[in-house]
C-alpha cells in the first residue's frame, strides 16, 4: 500500500507539473538555455527513501534528474548511449527515466563518455559525472540445494562475475573454493563443513553487488522423507516402494554430489520394464501421521501466511541415462488421489524431458540435483491467491495425509498441461521404458528471498 500510494502521488506530481509548465504565463517554455543537471535521484517505491540523492545507479534502475532549463530536451546520452526518455515526465527542472539495460559499462564503454550523462537540447548540452554500474546480480537456481560438505555446487543467474565471496547459512564465508563461470551466469562454489540443520540463504559478494539466494540451502530439518531417520517410509500395496526396494550403493561413483545414504528407485530392480499406458506403474509415500504444520510452521522454518510462490517442494533426483518421451513423476501432498485425476487438484506433474512441446533427452551426469517446485504451481493452487496455510488446512483435512510420488507412465497431451483448447492435438503417447530415475530427500522449503540493497537502510 505505501508503495502504490508514493507511485500514485508521484505520477500526479509530474503530471501536475507538466500542466503548470503548459499553462503558467510566466513559464519560458520556449527557454532556450543549455541544460543544467544539479542532482540525480535514485526512484524505488519499495526503498525505505523511494526519492534518494545518489552518486551512482545501476543499469535498469529508474532516476530522477534534477537541474534547469530540461523542457525541450531532444537527446539523452548515458555513457554515450542513446537512452530513451519519455516528454511526458519532464518538467523545467526535473526529469524522471529509465536506464537502458543495454548501456555499456565499465571497459565497455568508451573512455571518453564513460559514466556521463549528457542532455542535449537546441544544440546545446550539458555532460554530468556520474557513474552507471551494471545491473545487479541475480540468482535463479542451485544445482542441489541439500548436498553434502565437501562437495561442489552451481549457482546460476545473471551479473555473477567475478564472485569474490560466498556466505553459507551460519555466516560460513567461502573466498577461496569459487570457479567463475562465463559471461556471469553462473559460477561454482565448494560446501563447507558446520552449516546449521535449518539452513537459510546464501550470499553472493562479486563485482556487480551482493545477491541472497531463497531461503532454502541446506535445511535439514525441512526434509519430511530421506530413508535414514527423517519421516517416516511407510507402503502398504504391490506397487509401492518398499524398504527391500530401497537402495545404499553410493551413486554416481565419479559424480560431483553423490547419494546421501538410502535412497529410493522410481523402477526398483524387481521391475524391468514399466509398459505403455501405465499411471501409478510405482508410489513413494511418507507415513500417514505427517503433520506438515508441527514439523515447518511451528519450528520456524516457514510461515503459515507466507505466499505460495515463496514455498516449494523439493526432492533431489539422479537420472544417469537419457530419460526421454515416456514417464513422469507425480507429486501428491496428500494420497486422495486416483489415476484419473493427475492433471488437476492438489497436485505437479513433473516432466524434466520436455521444454515447452520439445522433447529434450534429461539427465544428470553430474550426480544428484534438485528439483524445486513453487507450491503455486500445484494446480489447484495455481489459480487465486494462497497461503502456505491453504496447503496446511488441504492435507490436514485428509483421512490419508502421506505426501508422496508417483511414477506415471500414461499418454497425455500439451493441453493437460498448458489447459489451452489449442493444444489438444500435441500428443505425447507412452512407451514401454526401463529407465532409472532415483529420488531421495523429500522436503518443504521456504523460497522468501531477503533482499540485498546498495543502501544498508533498505535491507530486509
């Protein structure tokens, strides 16, 4: 509300402003003078100081210059780049605009209007020293966000370059085991011992600012299902996984992030061929006691109010040959569900083989990875505005409250997906499959992200 309050009265302001400048008599808005730039303002309706005098701004960031003689203006150049500027939010001695992403920065930009900007109008101009910083990181996955100490994992997102720390839940630091990546994409970083069970967020220090990681690295106590002490395994038909089916050889025996103890097949070795036209064909299942709200919400891991695009369920998986055209794996966050039913309710299908309508072959040669999927992209949840505290009151209400996979192996289409009437004709008929899919640590985490500022007053 405060923000849509200081974006309204903003908006009014400029607009006010530009009709005084139209209108009053004693305006020279014919004004021929050079420009002139006093201040230049940093514009965030989510900053504690949403009008904010700064000596920098970072590529993307809306500003507001404040100067003389700025109705007329025709050009604006930021480090040489023609940066587009809207008439309509300019009065005589203010101007408000959005740095182009596409500005060069740093050796990029030529020496000579290197962090300048300059306004041009009538053949007269003004050059301001001010410098323009890249845009600031961003952090969009971890490659396994539970893995164990010692081994490596990926970061990825944008503007990671030249990484020079990474902080561990429990202020660990790490400054020496970092591999930098290309182009800022990602980069890889070495887990050190002594992180605490409840996890938390990582913090990336490189060239381009800091960035915090969602909330979900390394919590222990989020997991509701690992085979070795934590939840309970429980199965009670021919088609569920059962404590014989579970395995413990460590795999891979060369990979990055190896197996944690006992882990479950999707195929158990008793089963050498999953057919064509086969839901449920396998079902892993917690115990039917789970009580979701206890183990999360009330030791502090997640909050009941929190929205359902800052939760996710996660499970890390290893696949070591291509899984491709055939088979999914169902998620359930309660077992009220028949094979009928996949595509709606309170219920994911994951399918990693397929990008958009494209068959991509999966696999994780690497070793083990995490698959993170946002609570709100459950069907029933996907739609509307909820809660962690919708998903708490849906499986408290079950008789049978395990949480638990399936291995579906039936036909679909596009449209089960995507619901558009459009796409019923893209088909993905079944096959008779073998492949190896492995899961283990089965978890609620929360995806609340802290937010990292250039100001210290505007962190969360």
């Amino acid at each position: 509300m405060k923000q849509l309050r200081y974006l309204m009265f903003f908006v009014a302001s400029l607009v006010l402003s530009v009709a005084f400048y139209s209108c009053d008599d004693d305006c020279d808005c014919e004004n021929s003078e050079a420009p002139v730039i006093h201040r230049v303002f940093l514009q965030d309706a989510n900053s504690s100081v949403p009008d904010r005098e700064v000596q920098f701004a970072r590529l993307g960031q809306t500003i507001r210059i404040e100067g003389e003689n700025l109705l007329g203006l025709t050009k604006v150049l930021i480090n040489g780049y023609n940066n587009y500027f809207n008439p309509v939010f300019i009065t005589n001695t203010s101007m408000v605009l959005k740095i182009n992403e596409n500005i060069p920065v740093s050796a990029k930009a030529p020496e000579s209007v290197r962090n300048t900007i300059r306004l041009e109008k009538g053949g007269k101009f003004v050059v301001f020293d001010f410098e323009i910083r890249a845009g600031a990181p961003s952090i969009n996955r971890i490659s396994h966000t539970l893995p164990l100490a010692g081994e490596w994992v990926t970061v990825s997102g944008s503007g990671l370059i030249e990484v020079s720390k990474v902080v561990f839940p429990g202020d660990i630091e790490e400054t020496i085991e970092i591999i930098q990546g290309v182009d800022g994409k990602f980069f890889s970083v070495k887990v050190p011992n002594g992180m605490p069970d409840k996890g938390g967020s990582i913090f990336i220090e490189c060239a381009n600012g800091g960035v915090y990681s969602p909330a979900y690295f390394g919590c222990k106590d989020c997991v509701i299902l690992d085979f070795d002490g934590r939840g309970v395994h429980a199965s009670w038909s021919a088609n569920h996984i059962s404590e014989d089916d579970l395995l413990s050889a460590p795999l891979p025996s060369d990979g990055v992030n190896k197996s944690q103890g006992k882990y479950a097949p999707m195929r158990p070795a008793r089963i050498d061929t999953i057919k064509a036209g086969t839901p449920r064909a396998t079902e892993l299942w917690t115990t039917g006691d789970i009580n979701l709200r206890a183990d999360l919400v009330e030791k502090g891991l997640i909050k009941a109010d929190a929205p359902l695009g800052e939760v996710a369920f996660q499970f890390d998986i290893y696949v070591p040959g291509d899984w491709n055209s055939t088979g999914f794996i169902g998620v359930n966050l309660a077992n009220n569900f028949s094979a009928g039913n996949q595509w709606t309710g309170e219920f994911y299908n994951y399918i990693p083989w397929l990008n958009g309508s494209t068959k991509v072959p999966f696999k994780t040669p690497s070793g083990w990875i995490t698959v993170s999927i946002p609570l709100n992209e459950f069907y029933a949840f996907s739609k509307g505005q909820f809660t962690f505290n919708d998903v708490l009151a849906f499986n408290e209400s079950m008789s049978n409250k395990n949480v638990g996979l399936f291995f579906n192996n039936n036909d679909f289409t596009l449209k089960d997906i995507t619901g558009r009437e459009s796409d019923e004709n893209v088909k993905f008929p079944s096959a008779k499959t073998t492949v190896e899919v492995y899961v283990d640590n089965l978890r609620i985490v929360s995806l609340y992200t802290k937010k990292y500022s250039d100001f210290s007053d505007d962190e969360d």
